[in-house]
C-alpha cells in the first residue's frame, strides 16, 4: 500500500514508522524546515523503541541495536528505503492510496489541508485526519472531490507504542468506508474501534474528560489532593483498565451473574454517585492548585526518565497481554 503522511511532527512520524515497520511505502511532507532530518531520527527512536518494548526492556539495560529488525519485520534501513520525502503536498498524495494527515490542531488549517489533499488525492484513496476533537464534517467541510472519504483515524500519544485508534467516518459515507479505515489501522497492528456518530472528542476523550471532570470537582473541593488522586487511579482501577476495559471489568465482578447481577444489586447505588458527580469551571484558581498539586507530586523525579519508563512499561505490558488467550 502506498500511504502518504502530511504533517512530520511527533504524531505523523510515529505513523510514518507505523506503516514502514508493516512494509508499506511511505512518502511524506512537511513543510518545515529540516523536516525530513527530524523525520528520519523519529523514525529511528520510534523503531528503537518498539524494538525494546516488544518483549521487553534489554535485562543489562543497554540500548537497543537500531539496525535490528523487529520481530517478523525488515531491519532499519529497509525500513528507511521505503520513506521518501516529497517537495510539495501535491507530490506526497498523488499516487496515495491512503493519506493520514497530521495537521496542528485548529479547524481552519485541517479544512484547508484536507481541501488540497482531496483534491490532489486520487479519487480511489481514503484520507483519515489524526484530529483529536473535530468531526468529519467540520474538517472536510471545504473538500470538494470527494469530501465523505474523509475519516477521523485519531491516534493516542505515545502513537508508536499505544494500539488504539478512534475511527470516526463522514456521516454520508457509504458503510464501506468505516470499514477500510479499520482495515488499513489493523494491517499496521492498530486495534481501531469505529465511533458510530460524530462527537466532541470522538469517545475516549470524553470518557478521559468524564474522570478529569470529578478529580478536579475533588482537589477543587479539598476532598483529596492531587497526588492521592494519581496513586487512587494507578493503583487501583488502572491497574485493572490495562487487562480489560471498565464494562467486562464490571462484568466480572458480577460473579456467575455477570453484567446483570451486578447492575440489578449496585446499579441503584451507583446511579446515585452519577447524579452526584459535579460540573468544574476551570478557572484560574482551580488551575493553580492543579497545578502546584501535580509540582508538588513530581518535585525532584526527571520528567524525562518518567516519559522512558512509561514507554517501556506500555511495551511490557502490551508484550504480557499477548500471552494470555481468553482476554479480549
């Protein structure tokens, strides 16, 4: 498959090394300078890092061999063989048979980029955006081609190690449409879901927003304090959110009775902890006290070490899910 990235930056190169890794030809476009420099060396790190997390961190600790092939996969510069950097974004999609463009976030560049990558696109292609908010319609509201080819397909940071992606199609699609999206993020080891409706924030988002929403109305409410919000999740509910998703979780603690137990004995509690659930404002006064909660919870530990280890525990973790055949 020919896949054409536009926009270079973390997120498109974490699909750039994406689609290599799974043998695709890549042609990529960036307008900024240096951008296919940066481009390589992220590819590299992306490389460098699924290669290190896919069974594990090296037990000595030493780096990885970047010139490695990932298991089943092409080595490195095999890999790099299959990138070209084009001078135009005319030049990047015109022989694409998919485009994932990766633009900033703010509608009127997505509606303009999606403009010209459907016009110049051929008229067979699919073109998914990485937005993480917009919905179809807003972006490709200026595409005149073929605007109802245009998908969401967002990503979640870090892109080259979490699987999921959000797949959001126009709402004049033909069901054809939703379903290659989901095929192309699979073939690249994706686990896409397809959103059935346009949204604010597609789904996960909200799901995020819904938890940040009563962890704000909590510290905001001097009930419990930032770090202790932080060590509740992780240690708690989290650690069984990384093994299965929150309604099987809930279906399991129903026993023999499953889903339906559970519901029929703690669904009338737990509607009264909904009802309760309170809106924020996020003012200056709550943003501070956020804030100076999450400094005070990190004082002293390296930002960067944090962002490794969370990296290479992600790898570990997808490595050890693979081992264990009855989890979803």
């Amino acid at each position: 498959m020919r896949v054409a990235i536009i926009g270079t930056g973390v997120i498109g190169a974490a699909w750039a090394a994406g689609f290599l890794t799974a043998g695709h030809e890549v042609t990529a476009f960036d307008p900024a300078p240096d951008a296919e420099a940066r481009l390589r060396d992220r590819v590299t790190a992306a490389r460098s890092a699924g290669a290190a997390t896919a069974g594990g961190p090296p037990a000595d600790g030493s780096v990885p061999d970047d010139t490695a092939a990932p298991p089943d996969g092409d080595t490195l510069a095999e890999a790099l063989e299959r990138l070209r950097f084009a001078s135009s974004l005319a030049e990047a999609v015109a022989e694409a048979d998919f485009v994932q463009e990766n633009g900033p976030e703010r509608l009127e560049i997505k509606r303009d980029l999606l403009a010209q990558i459907d016009a110049a696109t051929p008229a067979s292609a699919l073109i998914a955006s990485s937005t993480s908010g917009f919905a179809p319609t807003e972006i490709a509201a200026q595409a005149t081609t073929a605007p109802e080819r245009i998908v969401v397909g967002h990503p979640f940071n870090p892109a080259h190690l979490i699987p999921l992606v959000e797949v959001v199609a126009h709402p004049e699609a033909p069901a054809e449409i939703g379903q290659r999206a989901l095929e192309v993020y699979r073939s690249i080891g994706k686990k896409p879901i397809l959103v059935r409706a346009e949204l604010p924030g597609h789904v996960v988002n909200r799901l995020q927003a819904a938890l940040w929403q009563e962890a704000y109305s909590l510290v905001e409410r001097g009930v419990v304090s930032v770090s202790d919000i932080d060590t509740a999740i992780s240690y708690g509910p989290g650690l069984r959110w990384a093994i299965l998703g929150p309604l099987a979780i809930q279906h399991l603690s129903g026993g023999p009775g499953g889903m339906r137990h559970l519901l029929d004995h703690l669904g009338p509690p737990q509607e009264v902890w909904m009802h309760d659930l309170r809106q924020v404002h996020l003012g200056e006064e709550l943003k501070d006290k956020l804030i100076a909660g999450v400094d005070e919870e990190l004082a002293g530990r390296d930002t960067e070490a944090m962002a490794r280890d969370r990296d290479a525990m992600i790898g570990e973790i997808l490595a050890l899910r693979q081992r264990y055949e009855s989890l979803p």
